[in-house]
C-alpha cells in the first residue's frame, strides 16, 4: 500500500471516530434530557432502577420514543423502563 492509500484509509478512519464520537455524545445527551423529564414527570416513582434502565440504552430511537412519551404515558410501564 502506498503513502497516498494510506493516508486515504487513515482518513477515513479518522472521520468515522468522529462521527461515533458524535453519535456517543448525542446518545449522553439525550439521555440526560431523558433522565430529566422523567424526574420531573414522575418525582419519587421514578426509581433508581428506572434510572438504571435508561442510563443503559444505548439507541437513539429508543430514548426518542421514551422522551416523547412522557408527556402522554401514565407511567413507567407505559414506556417500558419500569
């Protein structure tokens, strides 16, 4: 492999590490506001094994479908962390 292919490949390899950087980083922020509403939404109910589920998704839809939830569900169950 010449020092061109090789640049080429480490950039590349460069870009993706940035990017899954990125994807860790919106994950943990997601989950963040996640944790947060649903403090706010269900004060004491919410559970440090509740807080445990959440803080072990690892998929952005997931979390998603969990923050957009928690205005309309009635519990934990409802989003499936309890």
């Amino acid at each position: 492999m010449g020092l061109a292919e090789r640049v080429m490949e480490w950039t590349r390899e460069w870009k993706e590490e940035g990017r899954q950087e990125e994807r860790e980083k919106g994950l943990e922020n997601l989950r963040d506001v996640v944790l947060s509403l649903l403090e706010q939404r269900f004060g004491p109910a919410f559970s440090t094994d509740a807080r445990r589920r959440v803080l072990a998704i690892q998929n952005l839809d997931e979390l998603n479908k969990i923050a957009k939830g928690v205005l309309r569900t009635q519990s934990l169950r409802e989003l499936g962390i309890e």
